[in-house]
C-alpha cells in the first residue's frame, strides 16, 4: 500500500495532534475522517472542514471505509480500542498512532492483531502547550522531527507508508528507533525535561515573581503548563526509563552542586563549555530543518 | 538631577548589554560614551554610531565629562574602577550598573563612594545566548523587567532617575528590591535555570540526539549556551543564596522522582496542576508587558 489521493484516512481522537493531522491532510487533499468521544470535537472539526467525515458511535461500515488508521489518542486506549473493532477494519489496512511511549503496548497490540492488518508505530515531535482541537495547525509540525518506531514484525512497505506520511504532513526529519530505544530517548528528550519544568515551577513560592523574571525562566518552564492526565499516563506507563533519565540529571546537577559549594570555579567553567559545545549540536539541526 | 536631553551618558564595559544600552540611548538622542578594554568594540561602536565618543585610554577630562555612569561589566570589576577613577568623575555624577548580582559589591561601593557622588544599583533582565557588542539590540529590552536594587544610602532622586532610565531603555516593567532580595530571586529565576540547564546539557552523551528532540528540550536547553566566565563569577559571587535555590529545586524534583516511583498517579496530577496554575502567573505578565 501506497499513499495516494484515493487512501481513506481515520483519525481516532481529534485533540490538538489528531486535530493537527487532519487539518494537514484535508489540506493536501486527502478524504480524512474523524472519530472521537467527544460530539463537541466531530462537530467543530465538520463545521471548520477539518475532516470529511466524523462520527461518535461508528457503525461497522464507517470504520471498515479506512485505508489508513491514526490513533491520537492517550496510549491505555490503543489496545482495547483494537481488540473491540479489528474485525471491522478494512482488509490490509495499516494502523500507525501518535503517543509518546511505545513500550507498553505496541508489542501486545502487534501480537493479537488479524494477520492481514499492521501496526507501525510513530511519535510526532511537536505539541502546545494548550490541548484540543481548537488549538490545532498544520504548521506545528513544520521544522520538527518525526521518528518511526518499527520492530521485527513490520514490513519495509509499512515503514515507507510511514516515512510518506511524516513527508506529508510537513515534518523537516524522519527517523527510525525501536521502541526501546525510542523510550528511553523519549524520557530523556521530552519525559524528563516536563519533570523539571514541573518541579522548578512548584519548588517555592512563586508570589510577584514574574515582575522578576527574564526569557530564561519563562523558556524552562513553558512546558510546566501541562496536561497531567495526558503526562502522568506517560510518566507510570516510561516508568524504570524516566527514573532512570532523572537520575542521570541528577547526578550532572549534583557535580555542579559540589563545585559551586567548593568555589571550584575553573570545574563549573568546564561543565559550561562542554555544555556548550553540546548544545550547538541542536542548533544546527534546529537551523537546517528551517531552511 | 533628571535625565534630559543634556544628560551626556558613559557605559563602561560596551558588551551585549552595555551595546545595546548605548543602541537604545543614542536613538533616542542621548550624547553616549563608551569605555571599554577592547579597542574593536569601541570601532564597532562609532563606525556603527552606536556611540558619540568612545575610548580604550580614557584621560580624566573624558571620564570628568559625564553626569549618568552605567557599568556593563562583570561585577568584579566595578570597586576596582571607582577606586581608581572616582576622583574623576563630575560632582554629583550618578552611577548605575547591570549587573546580575549586587550584594557582592554594592555596599562596598558606597561605603568608598565620594560623598557627592550616588551609585545606585539596576538589573536589567533581559539577554541572548550570543554575547559581544555586534549581537546588541535595543529591541532585547522591549517587554521585559527592570529591577532597581537601591540600599537606604540612596536617594529618591537617584531612585527617579534609574526609573526614568529604564522607561527610556524600553522596558515593560520596573521595580525595586533590595540588593539582598534580589541576589535572593536571581538565584531562584536566573542563576538555578542557567545550573539547570547546563546539567541536562552534560547529563548524558547526546550524539544523535537533535534528530529527535521537540521544542521542550530545545526550550529548556536554550541557555545551555552559555558565557562560562561571567556565569561561573555570577554563581559564585552569589554562592550560598544561589545552593539554597537549588536545594529547594532538589526537593521538589526528588519528591516527583518518587512519586513516579511510587506509581502515586494521583500525586502526580496534584503537582503537575500546581505547576500549571503557578505558570500561568507568568503567562498573565509576559501577555501585558508585550500588550
């Protein structure tokens, strides 16, 4: 299966990313249909020409019209979500999805599905700070990389599907890493940083403070506004690799710790300079992706 | 003594912040000097007419020639100067800074201060990761927080005066803390990001890691980049007020960490929403200053 104009979409939960997808695939002319638990979602999307199609309680027929099936949705949903409505679904469809953890279910999921179906697993790398599809543009993704998740069982067909889709969509880099590694990169690169964000924002009191405050302090806790069901699923669900990342983290914020209480100035400067080597890595990479 | 159009101005130090001092000032008519140890900077800063005058060598009659002083230089070097040169300066000059800590040297300062002179201390909270006078702006003041950080030695006038100055510079928002107040909440809203930051920079190896990151950790590690010999003066300069922000931070991040340990969803969600509702404190500030 290729994409082409004639690929019939589906996408199950229409929250700021599902939203997102399908605002960008309507645009590029492709039939997207939209399923949510929510009338208030399938509404705006109809009403915005978000989606082509939209439905809360799909009938067997609706949900055997798809070619391609996106889950937007929290990553506990997936899994029953398939084992209740597989045997409606089109012959040879693929389904991908778009959650932020891939370890927990993506291998029960790919084990119990009919033979003639697959599961190929993706993580878009951009989101809001505000959820919903209200909030949703295609030009989130512009800039931002896309990573593909495949494992023993998918077929090069799939992954190509997969990588045609991130191209679609509009992101600058796709990339490939099983789901373990995926997970344990993805509790470094976002589960991590939402720890901290989180915790520097609750450490004290925060009365007046932002009378005080420079870009520094707003940059680092952008992302302490945050979803906490969406981000405590994720959290319990990554859990050995996050304690795992914030561990890490906290050992390089205890060297620091040290070498500031001892006044070891030229130790701090070291720490600076490998830290600014390093950061320069996502410059360029954030700089290419925008030319 | 008021700013006017008379008022002839001197940035000792014409780096990021002391050029764009100079940019904002000159545009608005102010006659402004520059001092500095670089012979280029000070090229930069006439060719670009950043500056009237300006000079590597200053005699007595050129530092004699100024009302409104504005050091723009580390904080180690500011008692040293006035040692040397008050006895230049024009009777009752005012002196400012920008400095990012105060308690360091302030009141050392205005312990050997002539007695007609006034030095009263400002923190202008604005920066880029890039540094040197060709990065200047006057645009980086533009919604941003001035901080006046006068002791009771200071006047009202002088009080006056440095508003005055931070309205003229374009900034969004002035107030005025206590010198140890202020080393205080530094500590907590700049110094303990710029530590943050720079440990999730070191904290693992991050080759390949740009080609999967999102905006959250771009966000977070936008800092990383950083000066490391005026931040590695500013930590220790401001050493125990600066460990006791980051003990407070240690706590809160340690009692996620077992939460997440725990499995305790519940404790969680209840800090992620603390965390949210405290954002939004700063979103409020940034939406009316930009208003």
């Amino acid at each position: 299966m290729k994409i082409d104009k004639n690929t019939k979409i589906l996408i199950i939960g229409l929250g700021l990313i599902g939203g997102s997808y399908a605002k960008a695939l309507t645009e590029k002319g492709f039939f997207a249909g939209g399923l949510d638990t929510d009338q208030k979602a399938i509404d705006y999307a109809l009403e915005n020409k978000i989606i082509s199609v939209g439905t809360v309680s799909p009938t067997p027929e609706y949900i055997g019209l798809f070619d391609l099936i996106i889950f937007a949705v929290y990553p506990d949903a997936i899994l029953g979500w398939i084992c209740q409505n597989q045997r409606y679904l089109k012959k040879n469809a693929v389904i991908t999805d778009v959650t932020g953890i891939k370890c927990s279910f993506i291998h029960k999921v790919q084990e119990i599905l009919r033979a003639d179906l697959e599961f190929i697993g993706a993580h878009p790398m951009a989101g809001r700070e505000s959820s919903g599809i209200e909030n949703s543009s295609s030009e989130i993704f512009k800039g931002a990389n896309y990573v593909i998740t495949p494992t023993e069982k998918n077929t090069q067909n799939a992954k190509e599907l997969c990588r045609e889709l991130g191209v679609l969509l509009g992101f600058s880099n796709i990339s490939e890493l099983s789901p373990e590694q995926h997970d344990e990169i993805i509790g470094f690169l976002s589960q991590l940083t939402h720890c901290i964000a989180v915790s520097l924002m609750t450490c004290r009191d925060m009365n007046g403070m932002s009378e005080y405050s420079g870009d520094s302090f707003r940059d680092l806790t952008r992302i302490a506004k945050i979803n906490d069901t969406m981000w405590s699923e994720l959290f319990l669900l990554n859990r050995d690799k996050l304690l795992c990342q914030m561990d890490m983290f906290k050992n390089s914020f205890d060297k620091l710790y040290d070498l500031i209480l001892k006044g070891d100035r030229d130790g701090i400067r070291d720490i600076m300079k490998k830290s600014t080597l390093n950061r320069e890595l996502f410059d360029k990479t954030k700089g290419n992706d925008l030319v």
